[in-house]
C-alpha cells in the first residue's frame, strides 16, 4: 500500500469517516501532489519539506477562501501526524505551519535591483553558470512558470522578436516577451554553454539541459535558484514561483493593465492576477510614506 492508501484506509477503518470525508481528504493530497509535480518535481512524501509546503500554501491560498486553504492544511497534518506517529517518515514538515486567519497572505517577490544583483553575480563564465543567468533572467522578464520553462524547446523560441511561445495549463498556448538582456544572456547560453553541455548526448531540443547534456528537471531548476539566491545572500528558500510573482509586481508598479499582466501570466481567471495589486498597493503605500514631504 503507498501512503496514501494506508492513510486514507486508517481513515475508513479505524477512524469510521465516512466515504464523503475519506474522499476529500484524498482529494486534497492528490491536488497538493499534483502541485508540486507541476512545480518542481514530486520526490515522495517522506522528502517534503516545509518550504515545499509553505510554497503550495502561498500558491493555491491566492484563488481560495481562507476555509478552504485551512482544510487543506488540516487535511496534511492528519496525514503527516499519522505518518509520523508509524515511522513511516523521519519528521513531519506540518508541524511549524501555521495560516493567518482573516488574512491572506500576498505573494512574496523580489525588486529588479535584488533580480539585477543575482544576475550580475552569475559571471564566472561556466557553462552551468551561462545557464543559470539564462534561467534567472528568462523568469524574471517573462513570468513563466517553473513546469513551462522545464518544457520548453528551442523551437519554441523567437530570438529575433524577443518571443516565446509558451504550452501553458490545458494545453492554452501564449506569447510571452523578453527584454534585450535577457536575449543576450540567452543567445550566449545557446551559443556557447549549451553546445558544452550537451557533449554527444542526444539533442532532445530542450532549451535547459543539466550537467549530463539532458534536459534538465523542473526540480534541479528549482534547486538551482534556490542556491543562486543563497549564495547571493538575499535568501536561503528562494523558488522559481517568487520570480514568477516578481514579474508580476514590477509590471503593474510600472503601470500595465491588469487584464494584459493576467494574458502574460496564463491566469484563466482575473481575480488571480488581481492578488498583485494588492502587493503593488502595498509598494506604493511604503513609497508615499517615505517619499511625502512633512513640515
């Protein structure tokens, strides 16, 4: 039996909950292991971490109510405690996570100079190095998401336009822009570092290959941001998501309209994109009271 399946039977059998509640608490760890599937990579329940957790939570809190979420992460810590209270993992990753309540979270982001300074530090020539300031600039300037930039082929690619074609959730393509940085940045990891990296492996015509020559996963992207971030001293949990959302921030504190930020980030629904006005109100707000003169 996996996991799941002993857990969701303790639930039947020893527990008495009914079909209707054993099924939403299987529907809720099947939609937060289809998260992190589609977002960086799913490694087994024993090697999940908090962050991984407080990374769901930010992601999917922004479209639900504040009930919802709470059952969500009720429904993790009754699979972890039990998890936990068999041996069948090491520590439960629940135990320190805790929601607001009455509040939601906003998305966390970085500014374009903390953005511009891991670009900048990225300049040690390598091979791997050329690939992670593509990487960084490619998320920063067109906010991909982490599954979209995993799976993107060079075919996909219109360097002479500064576009590219994105397969985004269910199978909706769009176009996505980047700036003459990240072209450059780009064209030199095409150039030179993936040429390197590839060696004689086959070419599957993946834009990011790993130090083997083969695509690379959405989970090394994931680790790989993180340690750019930490050894640039901003932050030790940084994820291709916080990219995501800073794409999203620096469009609207510069003025874009919010249904075209929505058309650039793939979101189905507005009131997704809308979560980034709150942050950008939040920015504005921090500036007037700075910036306002006083007697």
């Amino acid at each position: 039996m996996t996991l799941e399946e002993q857990f969701l039977s303790y639930l039947k059998n020893e527990r008495s909950y009914s079909p209707k509640t054993v099924l939403a608490y299987q529907k809720d760890l099947a939609a937060a292991k289809k998260f992190w599937q589609e977002n960086g990579g799913f490694p087994g329940w024993d090697q999940i971490s908090r962050r991984d957790l407080e990374i769901y939570l930010l992601a999917t809190g922004q479209k639900l109510a504040s009930s919802t979420l709470s059952r969500k992460l009720s429904s993790l810590k009754s699979f972890y405690r039990l998890l936990t209270r068999r041996g069948l993992v090491k520590a439960d990753p629940t135990v320190a996570i805790q929601l607001r309540r009455g509040k939601k979270k906003l998305p966390e982001f970085f500014y374009q100079d903390e953005v511009g300074q891991v670009i900048r530090s990225l300049n040690d020539g390598k091979p791997l190095t050329v690939r992670n300031r593509a990487i960084v600039a490619l998320f920063y300037a067109t906010g991909m998401r982490l599954s979209e930039l995993t799976d993107l082929k060079i075919k996909q690619l219109d360097l002479e336009n500064g576009m590219i074609l994105v397969h985004g959730k269910g199978n909706k393509d769009r176009y996505v822009f980047f700036d003459q940085e990240s072209k450059k940045y780009l064209e030199e990891y095409l150039q030179v570092a993936r040429p390197s990296l590839l060696k004689n492996e086959p070419d599957t015509e993946a834009v990011f290959l790993n130090k083997l020559g083969r695509p690379i996963s959405s989970r090394g992207i994931a680790k790989a941001v993180q340690q750019i971030f930490q050894k640039a001293g901003l932050t030790a949990g940084a994820h291709p998501h916080e990219l995501r959302h800073s794409f999203a921030t620096a469009m609207l504190n510069n003025g874009a309209d919010l249904r075209s930020v929505q058309e650039l980030l793939g979101h189905e629904d507005l009131s997704t994109t809308q979560i980034y006005t709150h942050v950008s109100m939040q920015h504005l707000t921090a500036e007037y009271r700075q910036h306002f003169p006083r007697k």
